[in-house]
C-alpha cells in the first residue's frame, strides 16, 4: 500500500487553523510557503524565531504559523517587534505584513526602524492595495487604477518601497513577485542570517479587489503578467524600481551592505561612556530556557 | 520575592516625584522602557535612561507615541517587565495600546503625568483631567487599574505596587501623577531591596504541549499564565477575539466569554481596594480627593475642623477599580461628599453614582494650571454641612 507523503512545510503550519482566510488565487499562501521552505532550508532555530504581523490580510499570516506568533494592532507590528528584539536580543524576530499596514499607517515606524538599523526581517507582501477592508488606495498603489475610493482612477503618487528603505537605512532590500518562489526563499534564507534591519518586498495578485476591478484577470493572469513583465536586476539602483500600472517589474536583490545594528552600536556606545559600570544585560530575565 | 538589588537605589533622597517614579520602576524590576519625550514626564525616561546602562536593560526613545506603547509590550512579550511615561496628548495617542494591552492581558505600565488640556493644553501645568480617559479611552469593554500618588514619596512606594498588580492581574495599570506631583521635591526613602515585595510574572509551569495561552486554570482565579517568546511554547497572540488557544474566535459566544472575564478579573478582585481615611466615624461631610489635590484638601479639612465642623477625609490611592463599595456605605451615615479635583467632574461622578441618592454630592472643580485654593474647598464644605 503506497503513503502519501506529508508535505515537508506542513510541521511549520497551524494547520489547526486551516483552511486560511484568503480568497483563491491570494498570493499570500504563495509567500507562505516560501516562508515555510526558507525555514526548512536554512535550518534557522525555531525556538527563537518570533514572527510578528500587523494587521489585515497579509497581517493574519503571524496565525497560521507554528513559532511563537503576534498578530499585533494596524501599522505597529515594526515597533512591537523592536520591543521583542531589544528585550530579548537571543530572538530572530520577523515582522510579516502588508505594504497598507507597513508604510501607511506604520510608515513612521518602518523608516524609523531602518534608520537605527533594528535587526529585524520583515517581509511586506505588496498586494497594490487595502484587501481586508474592501480595496481601497494604498500607498503603493500605481496610478491610473480604480479602487473603491479612488473610483475614477488614482492619481496620487505611489511609494517605491525598496527606494524608501534603502534611503532610511535598510542593509539588505529585495523585491520578488509571487512568480519567483524560489528567489524568496532563497531571500528569505539570507536575511534570517543577515544582521540589521532587512527588507523583502513580494508582489501579490488580489484577484478579488485589485485585479477584478482593474479588468486584469484572475490570479492566474497575474502570474502570466509577473512571468512576462518581471526584470531581474540585482544590485539596480532602487530609484529605479517603481511601479506602474501595466509596466515592467525590477525584481532581485538591489541592497546587500553591512553597518552596525542597533544593539551593536548601544553596546559600543556605553563601553566607551561607562567603562567598567556599564551592565551589559538584556531586559528580559526569562532569557534563557523555560521555566 | 523580593526586589532585585540591582535596581534600588537605597537610602534616603531628595527626589522630584518624576525622578521617584524612576526610581519606583528599577526597583520593581522594570529593566525596559520606550517612550517618547513629553512634558511634565519626560525626567522619568530621562533617568532611566540614564541609570538602565548601570544596572542592566534597555531604553529606546520612539518615533512617536504610538511606538512607545506597543514597543514596551514587545518586551513584556520578550521576557521583560516594561513601561512607559507620558502626558495627556501621548496618552491619548496610547490609548489603541492600552486597549491591546487588555486585550492580550499583557502586564505593563503606563505612568500619566497630568497637565492641562484638552489638546496641547498646558504643557507646564497641573490637571486631573485624564481621570475618565484612564479608565474608557480605550474603545471596547475592559477593566483596568488605576494608581494616584501625591507625593514624591508615593511615586516610588506606588509605582511598584503598580508593577506588582499588573503581574497579578495580568492588566495595564496607570500611574496616574499630575505636573504638581511630579516635579515637587520632597524626601523620599528607599528601603534596601529585602524589604521591598516584587510579584514576579505568572509564568506558566506548564509543558508546551499542555499549554494554552488564554485557559484559566479553574482554580478560581481569572488570570491565566504566561509564556515567552523564545521558550518553545510556540503561542499565538492577537488583539482580535481568541479562544483558550489564543487563536481568532469571534462568534457572540467566545466574545461574551473573553470580555466578561477581562472585566470581571478587575471588578471582582477583592484587594484592589486602597484609600486612606481619617475621621469618617461621625463625619458630616466627607471630602474625597486624590493626588495633589488632595494635599490642598487636608488644609481645607483642617480649618473646617477648627471650627468645629465634623469633616472626614477619603483619599483614594486605588482610583480604578472605584471603591464603589466604600462610598455607598458612607453615604447613608453622612450629610454630604465634596469633591475637589483638577477637573470640571470627573471622579465626582463615581461618588455620585455610589452614593445613590443618600448623601449629597458636592463638586469643587478647577479647570487645572494651578491647584485649589483651600478655601473654596472649605467653602463647598460649609455649604454641605448645612
């Protein structure tokens, strides 16, 4: 009698929690796996390894994977995720929300953390829209697009992510769509080992709310248009990487360089102003093993 | 237990109460805070952030409020005690947090140094006016605790109860100073830290396998136990309605059952009572006060009582949970309550409410930026005792 054979990401799954909330054709799922595979390849330390979401659809990712998980409130998942990294520096923490949630309302925090160079990883699925609320204009939005309050079109000007954080101070940027799984996980894998304020954009169909409502097909279609209009150009300059609405996609790895992360450079900092006072102990006492 | 000897600065001080409250937090064994500059509270961060290299822990000045007070959380989650100190605009931008901070029963601290408003008010001056905000500013149902010093001295003794029942309630509690109480200047005694009672976390004992996050352990207590990041427990938190599992639930059922208890936990305690009382029995008037006020009202109760009349004093020190119970068996035994406070009726309004009817309830209000003139309180006084 044959078995079948258990797919290898499911041991990093809630699958308690299954089926997930997200609408056929979600990219999101995509990033999931590749999350789940990077975890598997890399052999990174699960029992350190917090994941940390805001909120909306890319937000309910912290809840559907098996490490220690918070779902946080709308834009603050970057500073929860500080507060979990500076109190207890043994964490390798992951921040995994969506591009509304990460530069609208939590955009004070993102360039904030890349500026101190928080040894953070966080993973914005770029979905070009506020999908959990109905489809409504994000910051990363293109022009020339409906939405629900942009109903004549948008013609605000949209972010470039990988620009934004690059200038604020990220050390590792990558931009990928949901086409490329292997890349993202091949990405994913670097940054877990990358110190610093890290950061990897994934383009997402919505088929429900962006695409449909845009005549631009269904989740399959956007996978053609990913495959057919996504330029690999590692080590581009991000000033080059913004969005359009039909036109081509830069994808690949744009910033790879070292400087000292937050808690480097404190420490650096209070050597040399304290000498032998200073007490270089982390805040959290249950640091070690469980009680 | 008792306190880390790190952390308390042992001895006898002339301290500003912002400086005593510092001082309050290290010794109950905060070793991180985030917060972000705002006056009159900022001395507090400000000697923490000096005094954290020396024992051990982290400061981190935000980009703005909203940070401050879900960074602090992250560290309670990380293993951490945490707070943080404001005023009332960054207590209002708090108020998301604090209601997170309910939501997930994560134990911290939010000290409130209260200046006048509404908005940016006054920022160098005294008020009483976050009292209500302290208590509903957060939208939803919930319980919280609140604490109100009124001298430096109290600001070190209260801040660690503070800590101390936000680990035994697992619950935001708000050291709620006010410009007055945080930047006077008094003696202040630190007693050496095998005096001092420190309520550690209520950690799980729990195997990862047998652990739920949210499951109260049927002993009769609502307060379930805690884990860590980085422990191998592998929970599940959020802000949304959750199960026992931590996990999004949000049916009529699991919300009735997950609000009521976040309420109750609070409500029904039975030590969450403390106040100090002087002259109640065969008191005509009881004047209830808190903070700085009610220093300016023990002047007042002073003269009153020179001249004969029969005056009590309530202080509550416990503001939230209210001590419902305490004014509605007062009341049928006394002509009258009077309440003065840095507001335009705030707290006057739970006496009121406890009183039932029995006993007339007076209002001394003050817009704030300055203190009561003792005798507008022995004023109301005179009037109530006819």
């Amino acid at each position: 009698m044959s078995t079948i054979p258990i797919n290898p990401v499911l041991p990093f799954l809630r699958t308690d929690r299954m089926p997930t909330i997200w609408c056929p054709g979600c990219g999101i799922g995509t990033t999931v796996n590749c999350f789940a595979r990077a975890l598997l390849d890399s052999g990174v330390d699960l029992k350190h390894l917090a994941i940390v979401s805001g909120i909306g659809c890319t937000g309910r990712v912290a809840g559907y994977v098996k490490l220690d998980s918070f779902h946080t409130t709308h834009g603050r998942a970057i500073p929860f995720a500080t507060g979990l990294k500076l109190a207890n520096p043994k964490l390798n923490v992951v921040v995994y929300s969506g591009d509304g949630d990460l530069s609208a309302i939590g955009g004070n925090h993102l360039i904030h953390a890349a500026r101190r160079n928080i040894d953070i990883k966080v993973i914005c699925v770029n979905n070009l829209i506020y999908a959990m609320t109905g489809g409504q204009t994000a910051p990363t939005t293109p022009g020339h697009v409906i939405t629900s309050t942009h109903p004549y079109g948008t013609f605000d000007p949209n972010f470039n992510l990988p620009h934004l954080v690059e200038a604020a101070g990220a050390v590792y940027v990558a931009r990928w769509t949901t086409f490329h799984v292997r890349q993202i996980a091949r990405s994913m894998a670097e940054v877990f080992k990358k110190p610093g304020f890290c950061f990897i954009e994934i383009l997402s169909p919505c088929p429900t709310l962006y695409q449909r409502r845009n005549k631009m097909g269904d989740g399959l279609d956007t996978m053609k248009f990913y495959k057919e209009h996504s330029k690999i150009k590692n080590g581009v300059s991000t000033s080059e990487v913004g969005l359009t609405r039909n036109g081509d996609i830069i994808v690949g790895k744009f910033v790879d360089r070292d400087r000292s992360d937050y808690l480097t450079m404190a420490h650096d900092q209070f050597v040399e102003a304290l000498g032998d006072r200073y007490v270089d102990e982390c805040a959290a006492e249950c640091c070690e093993e469980g009680i | 237990m008792h306190a880390d000897p790190a952390g308390v600065l042992t001895g006898t001080h002339f301290l500003d109460g912002d400086h005593a409250c510092c001082e309050g937090c290290l010794a109950a064994g905060a070793r991180f805070a985030s917060g972000y500059p705002i006056t009159p509270s900022t001395e507090v961060v400000e000697r923490f952030a000096s005094r954290i290299p020396t024992v051990g822990g982290t400061f981190i000045q935000m980009e703005d409020e909203l940070a401050a007070s879900i960074c602090l959380q992250g560290a309670v989650w990380g293993g951490a005690k945490a707070f943080t100190v404001t005023s009332g605009p960054g207590f209002s931008l708090m108020m998301e947090h604090i209601g997170y901070a309910a939501m997930t029963e994560t134990p911290c601290v939010f000290v409130n140094v209260q200046r006048g408003g509404p908005s940016t008010g006054l920022p160098t001056l005294p008020a009483q006016a976050d009292m209500m905000q302290a208590r509903w500013g957060s939208h939803g149902d919930y319980g919280i605790i609140a604490i109100c010093p009124n001298s430096p001295q109290e600001c070190f003794d209260l801040t660690i109860k503070a800590f101390n029942l936000s680990e035994q309630y697992r619950v935001p509690v708000m050291v709620m100073m006010d410009e007055v109480v945080g930047h006077m200047t008094e003696k202040v005694v630190i007693p050496s830290a095998d005096q001092l009672d420190v309520t550690p976390r209520k950690h799980t004992h729990k195997s990862p396998a047998d652990y739920l996050p949210y499951q109260c352990n049927g002993d009769g207590s609502l307060v379930p136990e805690m884990a860590h990041a980085g422990e191998g427990y592998k929970f599940h938190i959020t802000g949304l309605t959750h199960d026992e599992r931590g996990y999004p639930n949000m049916t009529v059922k699991v919300q009735d059952q997950l609000v009521r208890r976040l309420c109750a936990k609070i409500e029904n305690a039975k030590d969450l009572v403390a106040y100090e009382a002087e002259n109640l029995e065969g008191a005509d008037v009881v004047v209830v006060s808190y903070g700085i006020t009610s220093r300016v009202a023990q002047r007042a109760i002073d003269q009153a009582r020179a001249q004969g009349l029969k005056v009590g004093k309530l202080r509550l020190i416990i503001a939230w949970p209210f001590p419902e119970k305490v004014i509605r068996e007062l009341a049928p035994k006394v002509k009258a309550f009077v309440v003065p406070e840095l507001n335009l009726g705030q707290m006057v309004r739970e006496v009121e409410r406890a009183a039932r009817g029995a006993a007339k309830t007076i209002h001394v209000g003050h817009a704030g930026g300055g203190v009561h003139q003792p005798e507008a309180i022995v004023k109301a006084i005179v009037e109530a005792n006819q």
